[in-house]
C-alpha cells in the first residue's frame, strides 16, 4: 500500500491506496505530528472506500486518483509494502523453527518476489553490514508507525522482530484483537497481555480467549506483563478463572502466568515446553493442574509467596514420574525452603536438572548446612541460584561449593526469614 502525506501546520492528513484484484481501496485519516516527528495522537478511525465497476481500467484509475491527490499536495511517504504477503505454512513452519536460516532465506526472497518489503528487511538481518543495519532500523520505524497509525495509538504496545516479521507484541487484550487485523500481525507469535485494569474477571477470560484464539501462530503467552513495585503490586493483579483459555491455545509452547488469586482449571496444554507462576500465593489445587504428566516440559519455574500450604503437595513433582523431560526447576519465594532442601537431595528429579533455582525464599545457614550435607548430589548443577535468601556471610562464602556456579547475590539477613516477593 502506498501512503501519501500532507502536512499542514503540524495537522497531517494521510491517504493510502491499494489495488486487490479489481479493487481500488483508497484509505485516510489525520494525526498531530510534534516537531521532533513521532505522532502525538489525533483522527485515526481510518475510512476505507472501495472504488469498484471501473471502465478505464484498475492501474489508470489508481494513477488517476494518485495524480490528483498530488496535484491537491500530497507528497509520496511510502511505497514499499508490508504485509502484502503471506504463505501460512512457511509462515507456521518459522516459528516452529526461529533457528532454521536456509528457511529464512528462501522466505526472504519469497517475500521481495511478491512485493513485500520484509523481503528486503530479512534479507538484510542476514547481511550485518552497517549500510543493511541502517536499512532495517528504518523499515522497524516504518513498521511500528503503521501499527500505531493503524492502532490510533502514539504509544503504548512494544513490539519486537525477527528478520522482518512480527514476534511479539506487549499490549492490552483489545489492541491485540486490532492488530490481528493488520497484516503485520498475522505472525505474532508471542503475546504478552497488559492489564488494562486492576484484575480480570471469569467474563475477560472467555473475551481474550476467543481474541488470542484467532493467533494461528501463536507460541508463548504470558499473563500479565508489568513491572512489579512500578505498575502494580503482583497481588494486585486478578487473573482469576484461567481455565477458558486452554482450549483455544493447544499449540502453546511457553506459557507465563504473573499476578494473585488465580484458577489454573486443567490446564490442558500438551505441547507445553515451559511453564512460569509467579504469584504471592500459590494454593494447592493450582499445584495439582500443574504436576499431571507432562512429557514435553524442559522448564518450570513457581513461586510459593507466603502462608501457602502448597509446599506439602510437591510430592508428585518431586518424584519426577511426570516430567521426564525437565532440565530447569525453579520452587522460589517460598517460605519452607528449609524444609524444601531437607528433602531434596533424594528426589528422583535432581540428577536430571541442570538449573536449580531456591532464590526470593527463606533459605537459611541451618538449611544450608543440610545442602553442605548432601552437596554430592548438587554437584552435576551447572547453575544453582539462592539469591535474596537469608544466609549470613558465612554462609555466602560457603555456598560456593556446592555446584560450578552458585548465585548468592541480594542475601536479606539471618534475622529476615520473609518471602522476597509478598505483595
């Protein structure tokens, strides 16, 4: 689609025009542009008008209307498109496999061969030259500009690429339905829900369930994105009733749930690689959705928070029947990590991981000693993370030992036997 500009006085008018088949769409609006040139807001509800029963021809009619709109001073702002293609099974098969470039390279040349600037875009993420560096930052610019003209947003969702197609998206659940109407959003493959509010409700769940639903590609979810102490308290965050959602997104491979009282229902999701729960308090029956066979994790990370009775339900966990592929293990804030490591070293699952993650807990010397006891057993660990535990100097130094690396860093104090995270 060509994008046509005419500025006055900061007020800019924009048309576009688009052939499809023996269609003439013409599209326009208006926006504020502030004098260091990002857009400041403005008339964004586009008009499309399609222009049929043409005599002259669809490309005389096209160069006649553009002729017009020159000589009325527009000026030409764009003329590459992109996300005028699409091949959904090549398309499915990148983000199935984000590392295969020969796939990335006859992708790329697909796309220019059928006028589409992300052509041009991965094909110069392949490159890595300064001069191809240059072209790609302009085509990112170009392609966030038009989601936000196209969002009525001056700013708000983040957005991230990989060589010319959209990866993931930071945004509230009603701009990611607009944005599935987008061509450039037809390859999101990560979606990262903002919190338009203070909590979801059971009705929310089913309304972004079909929204998330209609993302064929999608991979990885996670519920909610903020930032904790900044945006919002983590127990301020109501996901609620999460069950709706499983259903609609069986293909997940990452899923990350970040917020307070919260349902996990079945949580039915076979294709699942890794799962994160970051909570203040994670109650017995969410433990119990997640520790049913799942033959496919690699990783999984939980957060207890305080006064949780869940730690007495690790059994199925621990026991590592259920999770033949796990790798990374994570049991963090959580206010039994001593009771947790005076068990831990006979578990079936510990020969199996490499990553053990005990950090934001109530791990004390006393504790410690029991890992000392058994360090034998940690010894494989290529990383072991006790960070913002209770550990007194000592206890820091002696740490060290227990596997090739140990992270000991932000300890709270002997004297401070609390969860990092309890709000």
């Amino acid at each position: 689609m060509a994008r046509y500009e005419r500025d006055r006085d900061g007020i800019v008018e924009s048309w576009e025009v688009e052939v499809e088949g023996t269609v003439l769409w013409t599209r326009e609006g208006r926006f504020w542009r502030r004098p260091d040139g990002t857009v400041a807001g403005g008339d964004l509800d586009w008009v499309n008008q399609p222009i049929r029963g043409l005599f002259r021809g669809i490309d005389k009619e096209r160069a006649r209307v553009i002729d017009q709109h020159l000589g009325n001073g527009f000026a030409l702002v764009d003329e590459s498109a992109l996300g005028v293609a699409s091949d959904p099974a090549i398309e499915a098969r990148l983000v199935d496999l984000p590392s295969d470039d020969p796939l990335w390279t006859v992708y790329s040349d697909w796309l220019q061969q059928h006028g589409d600037a992300r052509g041009a875009w991965g094909a110069v993420c392949d490159g890595g030259n300064n001069a191809d560096a240059a072209l790609a930052a302009r085509l990112q610019s170009q392609a966030e500009r038009e989601l936000r003209l196209h969002l009525g947003l001056d700013h708000g969702p983040s957005f991230g690429w990989q060589r010319g197609l959209l990866a993931w998206c930071s945004a509230e659940p009603a701009q990611l339905d607009s944005l599935l109407l987008h061509p450039l959003g037809r390859t999101l493959a990560d979606a990262r829900v903002r919190m338009p509010g203070r909590g979801f409700g059971r009705n929310d769940m089913r309304e972004l369930a079909e929204i998330l639903g209609r993302y064929p590609h999608l991979r990885r979810l996670q519920l909610c994105d903020f930032e904790m102490h900044e945006d919002a308290e983590l127990s301020d965050v109501i996901l609620g009733e999460l069950g709706p959602l499983w259903p609609r997104l069986t293909e997940l491979r990452h899923l990350v749930l970040q917020g307070g009282l919260m349902q996990l229902g079945q949580l039915d999701l076979p294709s699942l690689q890794t799962l994160t729960i970051r909570t203040t308090g994670l109650m017995p029956e969410s433990l119990e959705a997640v520790v049913r066979k799942r033959p496919s994790l690699t990783g999984l990370e939980l957060w207890f928070g305080r006064e949780t009775d869940a730690g007495s339900h690790l059994g199925p966990l621990l026991s590592g029947r259920h999770f033949p592929s796990l790798r990374a293990l994570g049991l963090c804030n959580a206010d039994f990590t001593d009771e947790l490591v005076a068990e831990l070293h006979t578990s079936p699952l510990l020969p199996r991981l490499r990553t053990l993650d005990l950090s934001r807990g109530t791990l004390s010397d006393e504790g410690l000693d029991s890992l000392l006891r058994s360090r034998a057993a940690y010894a494989h660990l290529d990383l072991f993370d006790l960070s913002q535990s209770c550990l007194s100097p000592e206890g820091v130094i002696a740490a060290a030992v227990l596997c090739k690396q140990v992270i000991v860093s932000d300890q709270k104090g002997v004297n401070e036997r609390y969860v990092s995270v309890a709000e």
